[in-house]
C-alpha cells in the first residue's frame, strides 16, 4: 500500500506535489506562522508513535463511575439513599489484576490489558453546562465562542499530517447526523476544519452502512458511464482552447482534485467504505447497532490508510449517553452496543498487526453524578453535592447529571502502556480527579504528540497565532507511553 | 549617591520578584514579554529597525547583541545579560529605551525572569512591524501621463506602476472573456447566450462602457449577487447559531432592499452602526448561551466586528490583550466597546478583571470625538458620522480594497482585513477611495470606475506558483473561483432547477404602485370531478379553447396544481410546477395570437394520492387596451390520453372522449396557494417572469458548505480558493446536484430538442459563454450520440460544468 510519509518531505514544494490527495497551498489558506514571512513553521514536530488514530466518541456525557470508574455499589431498592451509592452497576474483574471497570463492559474488560485508562481527565466548568460547548471544546482545544472558526483535531491532523494514503480522506466522521437533530447548529460549528478551508474538514458518514454510497457514481448511474463521463472530461480538458493555462497553478490545483476524487472513487480503496464486504460472522461479531458497525468501518479506513477516524454514539439530546432519566436501564442497553463492537475492533487491529500504529481513543465531553445539575455559577465540586434524598422509583436510578471534575479516558494501541492506570479519582462524592487532572489541552497535547504533531504547532491567522492547543501550552502525558 | 539609587531600585525589585517566584507561573513568552518588547523595545530594535546593529526580531539576533561583541543577553543569567544592564541604567547615555520614560518596574522584573528561565521564545516567532500606517484622511493623487492613449485613471496609474517594475502589459481580454467575467463580477450570473452574440457583433466602439451600464441596472441580479458578500461580511444567514434561542437576529430584509435600492455606502454603514429595527442583527451580535469568554460578550462582537467588516482593523487581538501584533490595545477595544454598552465595562485581561473602566471613545479621535456621556443610543449615531467621515479615510480604502479584491482576485492591501499592511500601489489605493467619497458613496459607480478600466479588462496572466507575500508585484487581474453561489446558480440557470420558494425574507419585486390594481382572480379549482377524488398517480390533460378578438399587448399566465403540472400554449410549453402552494406562471404576450388559442395541461396527481385539482388564469390586455381574463372553469374539458411534449395530439390520435371539466365543491382546500396565486399572476403582468430564485437567498446546504459557502457565526471576509477533493467528490456523486443534472437534462431535451449539434452548441454557448472548436464538438458528438438522450445530455454538461474554464472566471 503506498503510504506517504510526509516526514520525509524536505520542501514545500515537495509536499505540495507529493501530497496528491490535498490542494494545500492556495492564496488564502493560512499559513505557518511566522511573522518573518513565508518560511516553513520552525516547529519540531515529536517522533510518531500513531500513524492512525481513532476516536470512539462517547457523546452526550458517558458517566466514569458506571463505566470505568467504578465506586461504591448497591442495586436499586425502593427507599435507597442516595449517598449510599455512586455506581449503578457492580464492578467486574478486566485483564488486568487489580483494575475493575463496571459489568456490561466485560469484552472491553478482556482486553483491557492493551489499554491505559486515564481517570483524572478533568473539564472546565463552563457555567450553565452545555452538552454543545463542552463538544465544542473537546474537539477544537478551545472553549466556545470564539473569534474565529477553530478547527477541529482531526482537521488539524489533516492539515499537518496529511492522509496517509494519497486517495483516503484523511479526516473521517462516522455516525453523527448534522442536519434533523437538535443542536445541530452547534454540532456542525465544531465539525469542520474552521479556518484551515474545507480540503481538511471531515467527511462525514452519518450511517456506516451507507458509507459505500459516499464514494460510489451518483444513483443511477453505473460505473461504466461514470467513467466515461470523467474521459470525457479528461478530453474537453486536454482539448481545451485556453491553452494558455494548460500549468496554471489554479487550474492545476482544481484538476488535481477532481482528478484525486475520481481516483478515490474509482480506486480499490473505496471498497474499504463497504462494510458489506466484510464475511458475514465478522460484520455479526459488529453489529450491534450504528456504532457497532461504525467500529467495523473504521477498521476498514484504518487498514485502508485513513489518518483521523472519529466513530460516534451519536448527540442527541436527552438520547444515548445524554441520561437525564432511566440512567442504569439506557446504560445497560448502551453498553450492549458499544462493548462488543469495541473489544472485536481493538482484536482485530491486533491480529492484523496494526494495534502498535492505531491509537484508539474513548471519550466523551464530560462524566456524570447521580444527583445533582451542575448550575450557572457553580464549580465542578457543587455539582456532586448529594442532597439527603432516598430513591422511590427505579427511573431515578441512573447519572442524571453532568459532572465535569472527573473522567476516565481509555487509550489502547499507538504506544501507550499495556494494562496501566493513570490518575484516579476521589472515592466519594464529589469523585473529583485527586491525581494527576488532565485538562483537554493537555490530553489533545497527548494525542497529537503520539500522531507526530507537537502541541505547539502555530499558524496565522488573521495575523495572530493559534495553535494546535490553546495557546501552545498543551503538555503530553508522558507518563502513559511504554 | 548613584550607588545607592540603584541599590533601592534594586531592592525593590527583589521584593517583587519574590513574590512572582512564590507564586512559580512560568513565564508566557507571548503574553508577557512580547508586548514589553513591542512598547519599549520595537521602534528601534525591531522589524528594519536596528538601531546600533541590535535587532531582537528573533531570539538568535537578540542573543547575538549589536555592534559591540556583548551578547544581548546570556540565558538564564539576567543580572548578566546587557539587555538588563541597559534598560537598568542610570545612565542616560546608556539607558535604554533611549527615549521616553524607563521600563516600569513589573516589566523589567518580567524580562529578568524570562531571561532567568532560559528565555524561551515561541517557536518561528519573529517581531516584524508592519510599521505602515496611511495617514487618516485620502489624499489627492497626482495621475501620471497616459501611455498610448490610455486614459482611464487607473490605467495611467497602473501602466506607470509595471513602467517601474519593468512588467510587460497583459493583453486585453477579447469580447466574449469580457461579457462572461464582468456578467459574474457584477451580478453573479452567466451571461446569456443570445446577449453574448449580439454584444460580440455589436460595433460601437465604447460597447463594453454600454454593457457595464446596462449590467450594472440589473438591480435585482445585482442585489442577489453582493448579498453573498455582505452576508459573509456581516454575518448574516437565515439559520445557524443562536438562532435556536433567539440570541440572534437577521438583517436579511433590510440588506436585500439596501442593495436592491443601492443605498450610498455612508448610509449603509451608518444603518448598521447606528441601526433601524431591522439592522439591529449586526451590532447585537450573538448572544450565546451559558457564559462567554470576556472577549466575546455582545460589546466587544460589537468593537470586533465594526472595526473588522468596516475599517479592516483586528481588535480580536486586542480583545484579550495589547495586541501583539498591530498597535491596537485593549483599553482602545473595551472604550470602541463601551459606546455600544448600556452600562459601564470592565477592562478584562485574557478574561481577568483589571479593575479599570472603559470610556466610551472611538479609535481616531483626531476627527472628532463621542460624547461619552450621552446615551448609548446617541453615542452610536455619533460613532456612525464619525466612520462615515469623508475625513475617515479607513472607511472608504477599506471598502474599496474589498471590491479590488473581488474584481481582481486580490487586494491592493492582503489580507483584505489587515488594513495596516503597506497597499502595492498607495496611489490606486487613494485614487479609488477618493472616487468612492466623490461620487456619494456610490459603490455601483467604484465598480463601474473599476471594470471601464483596460486594467480589468487585460487577460489573466497565467499564474505558476501561488503569489502571496510581501513582494507581491501586480502582473494583471487573477482569475477567481466562482463562489459557492455562484456556482449554484450557474448549475441552476443551466438546468432550469432552481427551487421555487427562496427561504430569506425578501421583497424581489417591487410592485409599481401607478398601474391599476389587478382585479380579483376568477379561477376556481377543478378536476374531473367535484369532490377532486383521483387515484395516486392518476394523470389527466385538461384543454381549453378560446380566441382573442385583437392582438395582445402584456399577457401573463398563472397556474398550479395539486400535485403537478406542465402547461402547454399552442404547441408551446410555457411552465410545470410541482408543489400546489407555490403557483408558476410566465409572461405569455408573444405565445397569445390574434384569433384561436389553444391550451393544454398535463395534470398529475402524486404517487401519495389524495385529492387533486388544477387551476389556471390568464390575464392581459389587447393592443385595443381592453383586457381580458380566461380561467379554470366548467367550460375546461378532461381526458386520459396525454399530448406529446409539444402538448399536442398526433393528428391521427386526436382523443375522443373529451369530458367536462368539474368545480370543485370545496375550493377552501388549498386557500393556502390563493394569496401566492394572486400575487403570483400580478408580479407576472406587472413586472415580468419571476427571475430565478438564487442559492444566496437559500439556507446552507452540505453541498453549499462544501463548496465554501461559509458558517456565519463569525465575520468572514474571503472564500477558499482551490477546489478541494471533498468537494470535488460531492461534485461527482452528491445526490442532489446529480439529481440536478437529471432533472435538468429531461428539460433541456424537451427544450432544445434531440439534435446533437444545435444542444451541444447551446451547452457551450450558455455555460462557457463560447461556441465549441472542431476537436471539442467532435469528442462531444461522439459523447452525446446520434440520438442523445437525456443521460448522455446530462453527462456532457456536468463535463463542461467541471471544467477549469467554467468553474474560474477569468
């Protein structure tokens, strides 16, 4: 499979001929900063430990302490105080000696021993808690509205690292709709690549199972005719009377790209797209649901040299992991769809020998607590304050609030260590990350730098510097990588 | 006594530097120490400056020192470092900065430690003042000589500028170039073919003076065309952000009539710094939800976006801090800010409170000041007269720098909002802005000035590499991509598929209130039976007969059906619709003859089923100034047989079994569509075909996104100029623009009909404003077949829409 390797590119110049696939240079694309002009950015980008990177994002706020935090347990009982309990599920034993997450999760369990797990990921406290700003922010490093569009990381990794293989998109979105649910505006404001220009924004593939459709002819027409409709193309251009232009820069630049969308959709990687490819047990050990087959296409992508892949849960509001009523019994269904998906994907990388490359990165906006909301003004602390209250009907089981002063992250693949905790949390409420917080900018530090990228990485726009996390300051975890 | 001086100076210091050590925050070399060096240090050490050799533009000139051997500073020494020797002494000859007052003490203890940390530096960071400043108000121009009889200002401007720079002049552009790049700069649209042959073969010498005019009085196009840009400019969409809470209002309405009307450019800006009602949206900003960075409460949008869409001033910096980067502070954001607020505002430092208030002042108080305290109201209209000041010379460069920009691919100043940076020709800069001024603010009149020019009208040079930095030479216009818009548009015009109903609120015609009210329509819902029962998918053809007893002068047809329809008019189709509550119609003056009429529609009622009805009215007026009226009624006739695409019966297939038509009992059924109908008809008579509704009065879709139409939340001021491999996937397979070309090619073939050579000359013609060359209709013949067909038509003009040639304008 011819890879790039972008590292290897000395010039400018060169990337921009090599990099088939991306129409980098353009008059009003940003540019590495330097106030010196045009000079590469000076940026010392870290030894890659990733080449491919993929999000399970858990959106909507996945509660630590009913997934991979587990406290304090007791079933459900009419008149059960609630600051006798913190977790909704009993913990479960996982690979790992002495590292129990919660029951539902158990494929994930067996292999937790490929996995770091951050528990000390702390959010800020953005006031009136919101699902879209704090989406937002996990997203793009930083805390909606801003003054510019701010991309998001996997248009970052798109713009600095480019696709790995020229023809595959090298940001891909997988299984969240933009348009028909709520908030969509405020999805759509961080599903973007903002100021770096479209050629690194997501391509988004709301329904996995429709993936194949994205990169096949328009409906209706078969492949023969979308083909000769292109060497028809090809001929008007080689005929064309404006001989003048034949090397023009612009005129380039565009056949190049309908020349790389045309490779893509005529290339043998556009059947990494088709899950239905797959043998049936495979796309079985998968499907669990929309997210169970999104896994299965990321690992098609993945294999097939796609650079940043999210796969998501889907926002809605008040759905999935958004539990404001029924917590434990949507969790319970929850965890069906996504444990198995996510432990076969993380095999499946291994067998294929791709695990050590691939990151595989499980997160979500923020965790969760039984009682409380968080309030306009509160911090992250109050949020948790239990009233004296006993629980009368099961619907009230579950974390129904937002809680951003704790949450666990799990890591697998891409150089992190195997089977190793990071950071914990306190044991009773509020379960406040009392070790080693990590802040987004500091897990985005952490991401970028396993991908090759350093946090640090700037450009100008409209004249003032932004970079990759907020202000530069982003410090990766060391600690977490073997 | 000097000693001691320095020893309590010293001391003092300690003391604070104790205290910034207890509280260990790493030094922020962008925040902390940037600004120092920008206040004290950058006049005459930075940027060109290097005043005793000494430049501290980046770490290694700044540890490199002067002219003396001694290094500027050794890295975690600072008591050892000759910046700090220098800015410490007592000295006067050695003191630094030489002039003006000493460092504040919190600044030198600031670069101590920096220097103490090891100095760190941001990675590729450089200081680089722009050091360029226009004085505020526009000067007159002396115009240079006019070389070979080219007179146009601007031409005598710009040929003694490549006279300097030794450039050779493009040549001019031919008429047919011409025709389609100024059709698009100014209103967005291809040209149509039938005007490009008659502007070609037109012989009067100052033919493209008479086509700018003419351009230039297509007031709607023109209106729907710049919309797209001050939408962008004023962040202004018809949904996004905001709008779910109400924290956002649109200014759609009164932007669309402003440019409807071409308001002069001072009262426009002065609608939207010291607004009406409905230009509220623009200064009120977004209010977002939950609580917001200091920097983006709704007075601070307010100074941003003023200063940024109207003067090309960046406060974003500013916002937060001094900026690093230009000579804007925060003080001088928060006091702009200030004027906008109802109560008073605390300065925030990156979203700190410093305890000090803003006055309400605006940036150039040299030309007059705003009363800081008379109402916030009174304030803005005060602001207003003073950004619209003729003596306000940022106003008029910036915007017309914008236009430059649109016309010619690039800016005299780039970027287009940094409006410090040094113009490659001042004098054009000026010139254009005094134009603007001289001629009441007519931004029509500047783009009229601009294209009447041989400097617009010379051929693009082909460019090799991408022309961006300082040293940027002018070598003739750039070619430009069309905009998402008008890309849209174009594939609509082409295709006959633009949607029937635009999503912003706007008035496209404006009914002329000296003609006579229409009077009331008479038409009534039909079907083959009163209670307009059909089967799901039933399809009928309804025909009347009627005759006129003189010639027509104006005569207009409306009609609409529930579910869809196509009218024919004496062998002729005239309209179909598909949606019952939006009626279509078109002028029908030269269809109507003296004598017998015919009428046809082909009536359907939906897959879905559901009751069905179709009404129609025609209205005119003959050359004897009586005016006539024929509508739906039971005097209309129904059968099963359908016409051929013509509307007309094969001779030997005439049906028999014509059938009368019935009213429909309930006519309140679809009352929804009786409003539309009226003012359908009437818009029709009155004022002609409703012109095509444009992608820019539609909301965003994917397809648009992708294409580089972008999210207003904030300002934007350019698109992206390189088609990328997304999008040119979207161009390839998106749904709805392939269904687009479908759709669009089974008209085009009822249209134009089934030769091969006369179709690919109209595709050619209509789209890239030219007629093919040999080789071109050889491949193209071979493409469409003998017999093409609605597939192969739709093929070969999706390939002439991608290419190079159509998609840049040139």
């Amino acid at each position: 499979m011819p890879l790039l390797d972008v590292r290897s590119i000395t010039s400018r110049r060169e990337f921009v001929q090599r990099l088939a696939a991306a129409t980098t240079a353009t008059l009003l694309l940003p540019e590495p900063f330097s106030e010196a002009g045009t000079q590469e950015s000076l940026v010392v980008h870290p030894v890659a430990k990733a080449d491919s990177i993929i999000v399970l994002w858990m959106a909507g706020g996945m509660a630590a302490p009913d997934t991979f935090d587990p406290k304090k347990y007791k079933p459900f009982e009419v008149g059960l105080a609630v600051p006798d309990v913190i977790s909704t599920f009993p913990s479960i034993p996982t690979a790992v000696d002495a590292v129990r997450i919660c029951q539902g999760l158990e494929e994930i369990a067996s292999v937790l021993d490929r996995a770091t797990l951050i528990r000390s990921h702390v959010q800020p406290d953005l006031g009136s808690i919101l699902h879209s700003r704090h989406q937002y922010h996990w997203h793009t490093g930083y805390v909606p509205p801003q003054t510019v569009a701010c991309p998001h990381i996997g248009a970052w990794m798109a713009r600095v690292l480019g696709p790995r293989n020229p023809v595959m998109p090298a940001f891909i979105n997988i299984g969240q709709r933009l348009e028909g649910i709520g908030e969509n505006e405020e999805i759509k404001a961080f599903t973007t690549a903002g100021f770096f220009g479209s050629e690194f924004g997501p391509m988004n593939l709301p329904f996995p199972e429709e993936a194949a459709r994205a990169v096949q002819p328009p409906k209706g027409m078969d492949p023969g005719r979308f083909s000769s409709r292109y060497s028809f193309f090809k001929k008007l251009v080689r005929n064309s009377p404006a001989r003048d232009y034949i090397s023009d820069y612009h005129q380039e630049s565009m056949l190049r790209s309908l020349d790389n969308a045309h490779r893509l959709l005529g290339a043998k990687e556009r059947e990494a797209f088709d899950i239905t490819r797959e043998p049936n047990e495979v796309l079985k050990q998968y499907d669990t649901g929309r997210f169970g087959r999104g896994c299965l296409l990321a690992r098609r992508l993945v294999e097939n040299g796609a650079r940043y892949v999210e796969v998501t849960t889907e926002y809605i509001p008040f759905v999935h992991w958004d539990t404001h009523d029924r917590g434990h019994e949507t969790l319970t269904k929850l965890k069906k769809e996504i444990d198995r998906p996510i432990a076969t994907l993380i095999r499946d990388l291994e067998i294929r020998g791709l695990l050590d490359r691939t990151l595989v990165v499980i997160a979500s906006e923020f965790s969760r607590d039984m009682i409380t909301e968080g309030q306009p003004g509160s911090k992250a602390g109050d949020q948790a304050n239990s009233p004296k209250d006993f629980l009368l009907l099961p619907n009230h089981y579950g974390q129904h609030r937002h809680f951003t002063g704790g949450s666990t992250v799990v890591m697998f693949g891409g150089g992190v260590k195997k089977g190793f905790v990071y950071g914990k949390t306190a044991d009773e409420r509020p379960c406040m990350a009392v070790e080693h917080p990590v802040s987004v900018s500091d897990l985005h530090a952490t991401l970028f730098s396993a991908m090759g990228m350093s946090p640090k990485t700037v450009f100008d726009i409209e004249g003032r510097p932004f970079y990759a996390t907020d202000d530069g300051k982003g410090k990766p975890i060391d600690a977490i990588f073997s | 006594m000097r000693r001691f001086f320095i020893l309590a100076a010293c001391c003092g210091l300690f003391a604070l530097l104790a205290v910034a050590e207890a509280e260990e925050v790493p030094i922020d070399f962008a925040h902390d120490i940037v600004p120092i060096v920008r206040v004290h240090c950058g006049k005459c050490h930075t940027g060109d400056a290097r005043q005793g050799g000494f430049s501290m533009n980046t770490r290694s000139s700044a540890l490199a020192g002067g002219d003396s051997t001694t290094p500027g500073f050794v890295a975690g020494q600072a008591s050892q470092s000759e910046i700090i020797r220098r800015i410490m002494s007592s000295d006067p000859q050695e003191r630094m900065p030489s002039e003006g007052p000493a460092l504040p003490v919190e600044s030198i203890a600031l670069l101590r430690r920096w220097i103490d940390t090891q100095a760190p530096w941001t990675e590729g960071f450089a200081f680089k003042g722009t050091g360029y400043e226009s004085p505020l108000t526009i000067r007159t121009i002396e115009l240079p000589p006019a070389q070979n009889g080219r007179t146009h200002p601007i031409d005598r401007v710009v040929d003694a500028y490549w006279e300097k720079n030794s450039i050779a002049r493009p040549r001019p552009s031919d008429d047919r170039t011409f025709m389609r790049r100024v059709t698009l700069d100014l209103v967005g649209l291809l040209p149509p073919p039938q005007r490009v042959k008659a502007f070609v073969e037109d012989t009067n010498p100052a033919k493209r003076a008479v086509l700018v005019r003419e351009i230039l009085a297509q007031n709607l196009d023109y209106a729907e065309h710049w919309m797209t840009f001050w939408n962008d400019l004023l962040r202004n969409d018809y949904s996004g952000t905001g709008f779910i809470t109400g924290g956002r209002r649109q200014i759609t309405t009164w932007l669309h009539r402003s440019l409807l009307d071409n308001m002069p450019y001072d009262g426009f800006v002065r609608h939207l710094v010291s607004p009406i009602d409905e230009s509220r949206g623009f200064i009120d900003g977004i209010v977002w939800r939950g609580e917001v960075n200091a920097s983006q409460i709704v007075p601070i949008q307010f100074a941003q976006n003023i200063s940024q869409t109207f003067l090309g001033i960046n406060l974003k910096c500013a916002s937060c801090h001094d900026s690093f980067i230009d000579r804007w502070t925060l003080q001088q954001t928060y006091d702009l800010a200030a004027i906008y607020s109802n109560s008073p505002l605390e300065l925030h430092r990156c979203d700190k409170a410093t305890g000090s208030k803003a006055t309400p002042r605006w940036l150039f108080e040299e030309i007059g000041r705003v009363d800081p305290d008379a109402s916030p109201h009174v304030r803005l209209e005060q602001l207003a007269n003073l950004m619209t000041s003729p003596d306000n010379g940022w106003l008029s460069r910036t915007i017309v720098n914008r236009l430059w920009h649109r016309l010619m691919g690039r800016g005299f100043v780039h970027p287009v909002d940094s409006m410090r940076n040094r113009p490659w020709n001042e004098d054009l800069l000026e010139l254009l802005s005094q134009h603007l001024i001289e001629h009441a603010w007519d931004l029509k009149s500047v783009l009229e000035f601009i294209v009447t020019s041989e400097t617009y009208a010379a051929c693009t040079p082909p460019v090799f590499d991408q022309a961006q930095n300082a040293d940027f030479i002018f070598m003739g216009p750039l070619p430009k991509r069309m905009t998402s818009e008008q890309f849209t548009d174009a594939v609509w015009m082409l295709t006959g598929t633009a949607p029937l109903k635009p999503d912003a609120e706007v008035v496209r015609i404006k009914r002329d209130k000296a003609l006579p009210a229409l009077r009331p329509i008479e038409a009534l819902w039909i079907w083959s039976n009163a209670l307009a029962a059909s089967d799901p998918g039933e399809k009928l053809a309804f025909h009347k007969q009627f005759t006129l007893p003189a010639a027509v002068s104006h005569a207009a047809v409306v009609s609409t059906c529930d579910n869809e329809h196509t009218l024919f008019l004496n062998g002729k189709r005239i309209c179909a619709g598909s949606e019952w509550s939006v009626p279509v119609g078109e002028l029908v003056t030269t269809e109507l003859v003296h004598g017998t009429n015919d009428v046809t529609v082909v009536a359907a009622n939906g897959v879905a089923g559901g009751p069905a009805a179709l009404k129609v009215e025609f209205h005119g007026r003959l050359i004897d100034g009586s005016e006539f009226n024929v509508h739906t009624d039971d005097s209309w006739e129904w059968t099963t047989a359908i016409p051929n695409a013509n509307g007309r019966f094969p001779k030997d297939h005439e049906p028999g079994d014509w059938k009368k038509a019935s009213v429909i009992t309930n006519q309140n059924v679809w009352a929804g569509a009786s409003r539309a109908f009226d003012t359908r008809l009437a818009g029709i008579t009155v004022d002609g075909p409703m012109p095509m509704v444009r992608a820019v009065l539609m909301k965003g879709t994917s397809l648009m996104a992708a294409l580089g139409r972008p999210n207003r939340d904030q300002v934007v001021t350019s698109r992206p100029v390189d088609l990328t491999t997304l999008e040119a996937i979207q161009l390839a397979n998106e749904p709805s623009l392939a269904d687009e070309f479908a759709r669009g090619s089974r008209q085009i073939l009822d249209q134009h009909g089934p030769q091969a050579d006369a179709l690919l000359r109209w595709m050619f013609e209509a789209s890239l404003s030219r007629s093919p060359t040999s080789e071109e209709t050889a491949s193209a013949l071979e493409m469409l077949g003998e017999k093409p067909t609605a597939e192969s038509i739709a093929d070969c003009l999706w390939a002439i829409v991608m290419l190079p040639e159509f998609q840049l304008i040139r």
